[in-house]
C-alpha cells in the first residue's frame, strides 16, 4: 500500500487557519454570553467586616453602596463581581462612621470611580479626615442607574441621636420592574422610614436583622455573619411569631448575587437557610 504523500505547507496554512477560526468563534460566543450575563440588572450583597456593602449594576452602569470595616475582604469580594476590564463605577456611595468608613475610604481611591457622595453627614473621625471633602445626599435621593434599575437613597436620624457623634441611620430601596430589594444600614433603622410596597429580599447591613425584617417583611433576610452565626438567625426566626421563608448569610470576602429576572430576583440556592 502506497503511503498518503505529506500534506503541502497550503494545506497546513488552511487547516491552521480553520482551526483558529473556530476557536474564535467559540470564544467569541462564550465570551460574548458571559458579558451579556455580566451586564444584566444584579446587584451583589458583599462582605465587608462590621457592615455589608452593595454593588447595583444595570447594563455598564454600576453604584457602588460601600460601608464596613474590612477593606481588604471588601476587595476580595468586590472582586468576583467586577472583573479587571470592566471597572467602571458611575456613583460611590459612602456610609457609617469611624472604623466603619475604611472600606469607603479604600473605594473612594479606585481611580475609576467617577461621583462620589456620603449618605448623610459623616461623623468627625480620622477616617473622615482621610476621605476629605465629600458631597452629601440628601435625606431622599432617587437614582436611575440604567434603563431598568433605580435606587433610593434615605437617610434619619434615630430620636436624639447627636449629628456629630452618630451616623445617620439609612434605606436603600432598589427596583427593577415590581420586584424591590430593601437594604437598611441596621434593624432599628425600619423603624425610622415610612412603609414600602411589598419586596422581595430584606437586606440588614448591620446589627438586630431580625428587627430589621419584622418591621419590613420580605420572603428572603440577608444578614452579615459578622453580626449573626447561623444558628441562631434560625432559632430567632423559629421563636418568633413569623418568619421569612428563607435566610442567608454574607461572610467576609464573599459576594451574594441576586439577579433580577422577569417578575422576580434569583438568589444562589446552595447559600440558602430555611427559616420557614
């Protein structure tokens, strides 16, 4: 049997040349559908020390809610939502007070963030200091992010709380169609703000989630596990008169999406607790 003569260097360059072509192609899709995912309304619930921050993003557009005491798991969890190429920050939001505004004050050094404000005024601290000048929201502030999100901004102050020592207490109400995710600085700070329309997730920064969530009320609680262990989230549900449906916790360093979808908001199953 006659061997098949080798193939002539045109035929390598042709065969090279489909190969990479569908190679391209396949990247080109697979990347292509990770961007599009990427882009879609979300919002991620991140870890970060003494406080939760927020990322909203809508299409490229992306608001940044930054609070806490950790900076460093602040950027270990702001870095499984936002990759190297898309840094982009429209609006950087700062909250709390003392230790509390290090993880603003390490956001609000990233070159790419383009309008910074405080939510409310900042208490006088070195950390204050260190942010310098900083614009203020005021007490109700609504922000279109894109062409499907919006969030409010609310700021109070607790009954005798003194400006110049204490935080202002604050709500984020963010929306996408009906579906609304409520986001308080702390429990007690429901209290403060005038009833919302029925949401779907509970979100409490701080301390006393269960507070947080009796007076607004939602099938799904967000806590910060640095306020909260897991046990005993479920047993202050169970030994409460009601209940949310289901329960997570955001560690240090990690990063909680929820994506809004057609009438609703989806939450990763697997960091789920049955509270119900």
């Amino acid at each position: 049997m006659d061997d098949a003569p080798p193939p002539t260097w045109s035929q390598v360059a042709a065969t090279a040349a489909l190969v990479f072509a569908v190679a391209f192609v396949g990247c080109g899709g697979v990347f292509a559908f990770w961007l599009m995912d990427l882009h879609a309304p979300q919002m991620a619930i991140l870890g970060s020390g003494d406080r939760l921050s927020i990322v909203v993003i809508d299409g490229p557009a992306r608001l940044v809610l930054a609070s806490g005491n950790d900076a460093i798991n602040y950027e270990n969890a702001m870095s499984r939502v936002r990759p190297i190429f898309a840094r982009r920050v429209d609006v950087l939001l700062a909250a709390g007070s003392g230790e509390s505004l290090l993880v603003p004050l390490a956001a609000h050094e990233d070159p790419h963030a383009r309008v910074a404000a405080a939510v409310g005024p900042l208490p006088p601290s070195p950390e204050t200091a260190a942010l310098g000048a900083f614009s203020e929201l005021p007490g109700h502030y609504r922000i279109k992010l894109g062409s499907s999100v919006t969030v409010t901004v609310e700021t109070r102050y607790p009954f005798g709380a003194d400006p110049a020592v204490d935080p202002a207490a604050w709500r984020a109400i963010v929306e996408h169609g009906e579906t609304r995710v409520v986001v308080l600085s702390d429990g007690d700070a429901a209290s403060l703000f005038p009833p919302v329309n029925p949401s779907s997730v509970v979100v409490v920064s701080g301390d006393d989630p269960l507070a947080g969530w009796s007076l607004s009320p939602a099938p799904a609680v967000i806590a910060n596990a640095e306020a909260i262990d897991g046990p005993d989230l479920r047993s202050a549900f169970i030994a409460a008169e009601r209940a949310p449906d289901w329960g997570f916790l955001v560690f240090p360093g990690e990063a909680l999406r929820l994506r809004f979808v057609q009438g609703g908001i989806e939450i990763p199953s697997e960091s789920a607790h049955a509270l119900g």
